[in-house]
C-alpha cells in the first residue's frame, strides 16, 4: 500500500503551483512568527480593553463554568447534525472518486482533511479561551497558571468537537439525531449543575483546579483523536461523494457572488414524512400553515438545527437586554444574525410563492397573497421560539417573573421584522450588471464592494432592525414594538416593491 500513493503524489506534486518542503517549512515559520509578534500583543490589547465594568460581572458570574459545559455541549449537537451535510474528512470530488473510492485504506487518505478540520476547531477554540483569559488577567481575576490551564482545556475540547463532527458524518440518520438530541439534553442539564464539567471544571477563576483536569482532558482528546482515525475507513462513498460535489457546487455559486444559491445547494433533501398530508380541510390561513409544517417536518435535521437557532439566538437577544456596554451590542448583532439564519429554515413556502410569479395561478392565489399566506407560520414559530429562549434567559439570568415577562420582548419584536425581511430577500431577483462594471482605482478594483454590499444588504438591514430594538428598548415597552411595526411596514413596501419589478 506504500506504493499505492506514490504515483498520485508524484503527479500532484509536479503541478505548477504546487509547495514544496521548503514551502510548507516557511509557511509554518511565518504563521508562528505572526502569532508571536502581532497575535500575543493584539490579544493582550483586546483583554485590556474588555477589563471593563460592564463586561466583568458576567465572566466572573458563579454559573460561568457551568455555561461554558452547556455551550460546548450545544456545540457538539451542531456539529453533529452539521456532519450530515458537510463533515470534515472531505476531498474535492476529483479527489474522493480516484483516492477515497479506490483500494487504499480511506485513513491514508482523509486524515489531513480531517487534521485541517481538527485544526481550525483547535485554534478557534484556544483563541476564544485566551481572551477570556487575558480579560481576567487584566483584571486581577485569574492568574497565568489558571489561563494557560484553561487554553489547553478549549484545545483538547477542539479535538472532541472534531469527533463529534466526524460522528455526523459517519453515522446514519437515525444514530445521529438521537446523540444529537442526548447532547442538546446534556447541555440543558449542564445548567442545573453545581459546578462545571470539561472545560467548564477549569474555568480560570481563583477557586477553579488546574492540572489534573487539564490533563484528564488532553488525555481524552488525544485518544478520541487517536479512535477517530481508524473510523475513516468506514465512511461511506456514497456519502462522501455526495457531500464532495455538493460542497464543491456551493463553493463555485458563493465564489461567482451568489450566496442564495450557495445556501440552496446546501441544503439538504427531505428525507422522512413521505406519508404526511400537507392538504386537507379548513380555511386558508391554517391551510397554508400545515403545508409549512408537514415541510418542516420533512428535513427534521435541518427543522432541529433551525430550531436549537432560534433558541440560542433568542437567549442572546434576550441577554443583550439585560446587559451595557459591548457586550450589549455583541449579543443583539450575534443574536439577531443566528435568528436571521434559523428563520431560513422557515420560509421555503415564501420562497416558492416568489417563484410562482409569472407562473398560471392554479391554486387561485397570486404570488402576493402566497407569500404572505407562507408567512404566518413562520411567524408564529419564531415569535413561539423566541418567547422560550427569551423567557429561559430571563429565568436563568435574573430573578422573579418580571425578567422572564420582559426578556423576551426584543426576539419577540425582531420576529416579524426578519420574517418580513425574508420576503424581501426572496424577491430579490438577480444582481443588476451595472453592479458589476469594473471600478479601478489606484487601490484596485472596488466593484466587489458594490457587488458584496448587494449580496449582504438583507443581513445588513437585519442587523440594523436589531440594533434600533435595542436602541430603544431602554425608553419603555412600547417603543419597541412600535419600532418593530415601523421596521415591518418598511421591510413589506419594500417587498411590494420587488414585486412588482419583478412582474414587469
């Protein structure tokens, strides 16, 4: 089998632009020259700045290694049910139909994917870890022994979020929804605990252990790193030819500017509720509703996935509310663009009524009336979501039932404002040529500009729709619902308005 890979290497590394020895040596030397000289400094700076009063209370809150248990916990759900669609042992097709579907043994293939996959997940979580520590150091809250500690922790928690990637990848659909669901669970209960686990049992506070659970956990990561890797071989090629093609295909649309069809090609197929009914009596309103839900149910991966979203968004809105200053701020922009994303997985009926238009009315509706008959029910399962994460936020977060009544409120509000927003995006339309006209300047083309300010302009705007809920949310209940409404009434004119361009 040593012989086996020899000529493909051999090929591979007779192409023009391909790196040598020295080539990856220097890359390396670079990457850890960079990290020292900009990356150590610029993440001291960035701690020193978050050593603020409004940011502190709630790293150093008593719940805080308990978090940090149920995010990672949610995190391995996610990547899990992400494994479906895109796991991380993944080649170009070319790649997998002439290597991975060959004679040699799949591990000697798709372990430097799976190493680069294990990478990224390693790095991001280390960097994430680093400046939370370095908050605390500035701060006088944590010492270096504790921080370092608690960086080699999120590093081998990167290694088990790998596994838990390759797990959704290589297990079938039945295998993967229930451990997908027992971590969604486990992250719930990570919550009622009294201390944290895994990476939350070292979280670097003055009372928080340091070395034998760091070490514990390396230990861990290494070995299921070490399991992972014989698992390889039983990927299946199906499997790994579909998701290689698929991803391949949304890379080329996103790289060619267009990110709609980029987001449809990943998307996965319905699989289950063949059987379901989506038509049956009543009016029309609840009608349309059930078609919605019986689609739904149908992708019960993508369903789940859209609905842990909405939860999680929710809960960071609701916290944003609760909290000043940048923190504040971070929490309504990742919030609001987590919900923006979950509410994708909501509104193919409003996408399908835009692509009637034109089309012969054989239900009798035009496409104005379907679209906006396909929005009640995402309507009323964001507001529903929202509520709950919201509520549960308020609950965890603050005492007494008035947090739990008001938290709540900004998902809420933002819920017809995205929906409608979705609408909008969907009559979108293709992406005016003038768009594309080259702009030389002496820094270069700038027409990608134009083209990604048209491309991002609905995330943007939905962005901005939770920034002025925020903005005004300190001034009474009132005003943001009365925000909410104006944001609506603005996103549905604007809807028409495609609509109409679109008709003509």
């Amino acid at each position: 089998m040593n012989g086996s890979l020899g000529p493909v290497r051999e090929v591979w590394a007779q192409r023009a632009e391909a790196r040598t020895t020295a080539d990856v040596l220097y890359l390396v030397y670079v990457a850890v020259l960079g990290l020292l000289v900009i990356g150590v400094p610029a993440l001291r700076a960035v701690g020193a700045g978050l050593a603020r009063p409004d940011v502190l209370p709630v790293l150093v809150l008593d719940r805080a290694p308990q978090v940090g248990t149920a995010l990672t916990l949610a995190g391995g759900a996610a990547l899990m049910l992400l494994g479906a669609v895109r796991g991380p042992a993944l080649l170009s097709p070319f790649f997998t139909a002439t290597l991975a579907a060959s004679g040699i043994p799949r591990r000697r293939v798709l372990w430097r994917p799976l190493a680069r996959a294990a990478t990224a997940l390693v790095l991001a979580m280390t960097v994430l870890a680093a400046l939370i520590g370095t908050t605390l150091i500035a701060a006088g809250q944590a010492g270096t022994g504790a921080v370092v500690a608690f960086a080699l922790a999120a590093a081998s928690t990167g290694l088990l979020l790998t596994v838990a990637w390759l797990l959704g990848q290589l297990l079938g659909d039945a295998a993967r929804r229930i451990l997908a669901a027992v971590l969604a669970a486990l992250a719930v209960g990570a919550l009622l605990l009294p201390a944290g686990l895994g990476i939350g049992g070292v979280y670097p506070t003055s009372n928080a252990p340091s070395t034998p659970p760091v070490v514990g956990l390396l230990v861990i990561g290494a070995l299921a790193i070490g399991v992972s890797v014989p698992l390889l071989d039983r990927l299946r090629g199906a499997v790994l030819q579909e998701q290689a093609i698929r991803w391949e295909s949304a890379t080329m649309a996103a790289t060619s500017m267009d990110m709609a069809g980029a987001a449809g090609l990943l998307r996965a197929l319905p699989s289950t509720g063949r059987r379901l009914r989506a038509i049956g009596p009543g009016p029309l309103m609840a009608l349309y509703a059930r078609r919605d839900a019986i689609a739904w149910l149908r992708s019960p991966d993508r369903l789940a996935t859209g609905v842990l979203g909405a939860l999680a968004a929710a809960a960071a809105l609701a916290g944003a509310t609760l909290l000043t200053g940048p923190l504040a701020w971070c929490g309504v922009l990742v919030g609001t663009l987590a919900l923006w994303a979950a509410s994708g997985t909501f509104v193919d009926g409003m996408r399908h009524g835009v692509h009637t238009l034109g089309a012969p009315q054989l239900f009798g509706q035009s496409a104005g009336r379907q679209v906006l008959l396909h929005a009640i029910a995402p309507l009323l399962a964001l507001i529903v979501l929202g509520a709950l994460g919201g509520g549960t936020m308020g609950l965890v977060a603050a005492d007494g039932a008035g947090a739990m009544i008001e938290a709540p409120l900004l998902p809420v509000a933002l819920a017809p404002v995205l929906i409608a927003g979705r609408a909008r995006d969907a009559a979108k339309g293709p992406m005016p040529l003038a768009l594309s006209t080259p702009m030389p300047t002496p820094q270069g083309d700038l027409s990608v500009i134009t083209m990604l300010a048209w491309q991002s302009d609905a995330v943007l705007l939905a962005l901005a729709g939770g920034a002025v809920l925020l903005a005004v949310g300190p001034l009474g209940t009132a005003w943001p619902a009365a925000a909410a409404g104006a944001l609506t009434a603005l996103m549905i004119l604007m809807t028409r308005g495609r609509l109409r361009a679109l008709r003509s």
